[in-house]
C-alpha cells in the first residue's frame, strides 16, 4: 500500500471498465421476450452484487484479524471496505430497480431478494450508525468489529440461502431458470466475467484510496 | 452447566423481586389491547385477520424490544464487575438469552390470550400459531439480548439498541408473519415447513453468533 503509483492492477481496472461499457453496448446479446436490449444492464447490475460481497468479505476478514490482534489498521481496513461495499450495494439497488422497471414494470416489485437486500443493507448502515456513537478509538473498533462479524454472519444466509428456497422474481430461485440459459446461446459469458472482474477491481482501488485518505486524516487531525 | 442454571435462577428471582419489567409490560400489554377494543366495538364491524395480525406483531415487537433492552443496559457498573469474576461471558450470554426467551414468550403468549379475549380470535390453527410465537421470542432474544450487549457499552444506548436490533427483526418477523398468516388461514401445516426450518435456522445462526462473539464484548 505504500507504492501510491499507478500500478498493473490499476492500469488493467480502466482497461477492463472500458472494454465492459463499449461491449456492453456493443456486442451481441440474446434476443429475449420482455427483456430484449434491457439485458445489457446485467452487465452492470450483477458486478455490482459481486463487488458488494466482495468487499463485506473483506471487511469481515479485517475485523477478525482486528479482534485477533487489536492493530487500529485492520479496523480502519475493515470500515472503509465496509463503507465502499455499502455503496457498491447502493449501486447495485439502483441498476436493478432500473432494469425492473423495464422488465418487471415497477421500480421495486414484490420481491424477496430484494426485500432482503435492502434490509442486509439496513444491517450494514446499522454498523456505521454504531461506529458514530462510540468515541473511544479501542472499544470502537472491538465493538464494531464485532458487529461487523455478526452482520456478515447475518447477510450472506439472508441474500443467498432464503430467497432460493422461495419464489421469487430473480432467475436462479423458486422456479425461475438460471442466467446459464442466456450465456450458452450468445456468449453473455464474453463481457459478463471481465465485468465482474473490473469492477471488485475497481472497488478494491476505491477501498485503498479510501483508506489512505483516513490514514491522512488521521495523522493531520494529530499535528492540530 | 450448573452455572448456567444459577445464573438463570438468578435472572428469575431478581425480576420477580423486582417486578420492574414484567409490570411495565403488562401494563403495556394491556392498554394496548383495550385500546384496539375499545376502537374495533365502536366500528361494529368484525376486525379483517390481516389487521389482527398487524396489531398483534407490532404490540409483541415493542413489548419485547422494551422488556429485553433492560437486560445489559439498565445494570449497573458494579454488577458488570462481579458477573465478570464469577461466570464465564458464555454463560452469561447464555443465561440471559434463555431468561429473556422466556420472557418474550410469555409476553407473546399473554398478548395472544389478551388480544383472543377483546377482539375475537381467527386463528385456525393454534398450534402452528404457537408454535411460531416460540420460534419468533427466541429469534428476538437472541439479537436483541446480543445487541443490549453491543449498545450498553457505548452512550446513547437506548437510540443505538434499537437501531442496530432493527433490520435482523424485521428479517425475524417477515418470516414470524408468513406463518401467521398460514395460520390466520387454516391450510395446511407442510405448506409452512419452510419458513419454520428457516426461522430455526436463523435463531441457530443467531445464538452461535451471540455465543461466540460475547467474549470479545464482555472483556473491558
């Protein structure tokens, strides 16, 4: 993290955000009843998710590694990744509530993926609530870090496990078919993995410009 | 083990010597209920299930959120000290979620008998109904026992429980009101297998949760 230049990585995230937007709009996509064109959001509604649960994985990682070794970088690692993904999962509410409007005809139909999205995302703001409330820099970061584990804990059963059990409006649950169907007749499989890819890279270079800015912070607020 | 239960016994005894939570909540209780009476006997018209339902799960959610936020916040520094040095965290956690599962059930259940005795009972399947009010006060109790925790450590605690508690409720009672309304209705038990095994699962995920994360919490 000390090497602030521009690195592969970085260099490969513009690459792979530009390839994503121009074959997103350009390239081929299977030709589906109701859906038709709209379907060139899946390219940016589904790495949106992925980045999200990429990144509260992250951060669940660093606040385990907080409580193990009480080092402040692993909280400070631990919020700000929680904090880019809850954005990234804004993001992701959004593309989807734009593509429903197309496909489904409201803008947050009755849902339970959704239903439970939004409150896995209430969960999280819940944690930045907490962090707020408490001053002390010690017991922030140990009680957050454990609320952090138990959202985490709480998330990934509520977005992932529940709504396959029920009928929902999302492929991949209750009755629907899986997204497989759309990617062997026409190659969706062309721009939708670089996507993915692109943008937990993007969120990843986000996170590290985040957490240097409080790194900054910090040290400023200790000069006065 | 035999911590575990003197530490329960301990629970029960201070809150019937005190009696602060279980007065405060039936008085709750019970003028919620002759409010919805005195409300439903003044339309003359029979109360739909779908809004008994509503009523019933925003009384029991406030009466429990209010009985079980008591539990870590309004001790006192002293207590705090001597818990630390004569149980382990886990059996602490553990005594207070079976306390206040407890607890919430026979607030549950008294709100039920309350709400059956003023406005008419529709439930057709009461055992199922039961059933699901002891699933739900132990999923309460859990995260709201976890969160007291989390809330009494820092200021504004009252604010901050029911903010952090929030969402994991909500999640709690959508699936509490799915089976109520299966019951509400009268068909089938197997068609609300699901959502029994998933509030079981979740009030397992819960309690783990609670019971591993507590520690961290407890030492300061």
């Amino acid at each position: 993290m000390q090497n602030y230049r521009l690195q592969w990585w970085k260099i490969l995230t513009i690459v792979l955000l530009y390839y994503t937007v121009v074959g997103g709009i350009l390239f081929p996509v299977p030709r589906l009843p109701i859906m038709n064109e709209t379907i060139r959001l899946n390219y940016f509604h589904v790495p949106m998710w992925f980045t999200m649960m990429f990144l509260f994985s992250f951060s669940a990682w660093f606040s385990i590694k907080y409580l193990r070794s009480q080092e402040i970088k692993h909280d400070d690692f631990a919020f700000e990744s929680a904090k880019v993904g809850f954005f990234f999962g804004i993001m992701g509410l959004l593309t989807g509530m734009l593509w429903g409007n197309y496909t489904w005809g409201t803008f947050w139909p009755k849902d339970v993926k959704l239903n439970n999205t939004a409150i896995g995302l209430l969960i999280y703001s819940a944690y930045f609530v907490l962090r707020g409330s408490l001053e002390d820099e010690t017991q922030r970061g140990r009680l957050s870090a454990v609320y952090n584990i138990f959202a985490y804990a709480a998330f990934i059963p509520l977005i992932y496990i529940l709504p396959r059990m029920t009928n929902s409006l999302h492929p991949g649950s209750g009755n629907n078919p899986t997204f497989r169907l759309f990617d062997t007749a026409h190659n969706m499989k062309l721009v939708i993995y670089t996507a993915i890819i692109a943008f937990i890279l993007l969120g990843y270079w986000l996170t590290t410009i985040s957490i240097r800015l409080r790194v900054l912070n910090k040290s400023n607020d200790e000069k006065f | 083990m035999n911590i575990l239960l003197h530490l329960i016994q301990k629970e029960f005894k201070l809150e019937l010597r005190r009696k602060a939570v279980i007065s405060g909540i039936t008085l709750y209780l019970i003028s919620l209920a002759f409010i919805c009476y005195i409300t439903f006997s003044l339309d003359h018209h029979s109360i739909s299930p779908a809004t008994w339902s509503v009523l019933f799960w925003l009384v029991i959610l406030f009466s429990v959120v209010n009985s079980v936020a008591k539990s870590f916040i309004g001790e006192r520094r002293g207590v705090f000290i001597y818990y630390y040095s004569v149980a382990s965290p886990q059996a602490i956690i553990l005594s207070k979620i079976i306390y206040n599962t407890a607890l919430s059930f026979l607030l549950s259940l008294t709100g039920y008998f309350l709400f059956s005795v003023f406005i008419e009972n529709p439930v057709d399947d009461k055992l199922l109904f039961v059933l699901t009010l002891f699933l739900t006060s132990f999923g309460f109790s859990s995260c709201l026992t976890f969160v007291s925790g989390i809330a009494s450590k820092a200021s504004n605690s009252n604010v901050l429980m029911a903010v952090l508690s929030f969402p994991v409720l909500i999640g709690i009672l959508l699936l509490a009101i799915k089976i109520t309304k299966n019951a509400l209705d009268g068909i089938e038990r197997a068609a609300s297998t699901d959502e029994i095994l998933n509030l079981l699962a979740i009030n397992c995920i819960l309690s783990a949760l609670a019971y591993l994360l507590f520690p961290y919490i407890w030492r300061s």
